[in-house]
C-alpha cells in the first residue's frame, strides 16, 4: 500500500474521532468518495492500527444508527422552510 494512502487513513480516522463526523461530511472534507473514506477506515486502517480503526469505527456504528432521525430532521427543516 503506498505510504499516502496510509497516511489518508489514519487522518480520516483522527477526524472522525475528533469532529464525530460522518463519512460524507468526512469525504466532502478530504476530498474522496464516501467509498473511500469507508474502506480506508473498515480495511486499510485494520492493518495499519486495529485500534484507531476500532474507534473510528465505533463513531460511524453510532452515526449509523441516528441516521434515521437525521434524516428526518432534514425533511422536516426542508418543509418547514417551503410551506412557512
């Protein structure tokens, strides 16, 4: 794996850590697809530090879960907007 490659991974892991971002706030940051920012943390970065992985991927588990009412949040700001 080349050496900016690995290092991309262990800087997107740090700044979902630190900003509990999610990986499309992280990919618009970085520059790179949500692809890339999830394989980086759930493959690359498994490699190169299990533990940082292990975090970053604890943030994403909890990002995934309260998508749902983000999602909904957004609808309703969106509406609200519209129809007010």
């Amino acid at each position: 794996m080349k050496d900016y490659i690995e290092e991309r991974a262990v800087e997107i892991a740090y700044y979902i850590i630190e900003h509990k971002a999610t990986v499309r706030q992280t990919a618009k940051i970085f520059g790179v697809s949500k692809s890339t920012v999830h394989k980086d943390v759930t493959e690359r970065l498994l490699k190169i530090n299990p533990a940082l992985a292990g975090e970053a991927r604890k943030v994403l588990n909890v990002n995934k879960q309260e998508r749902h009412i983000r999602g909904g949040f957004a609808t309703r700001e969106k509406y609200l907007h519209q129809h007010g």
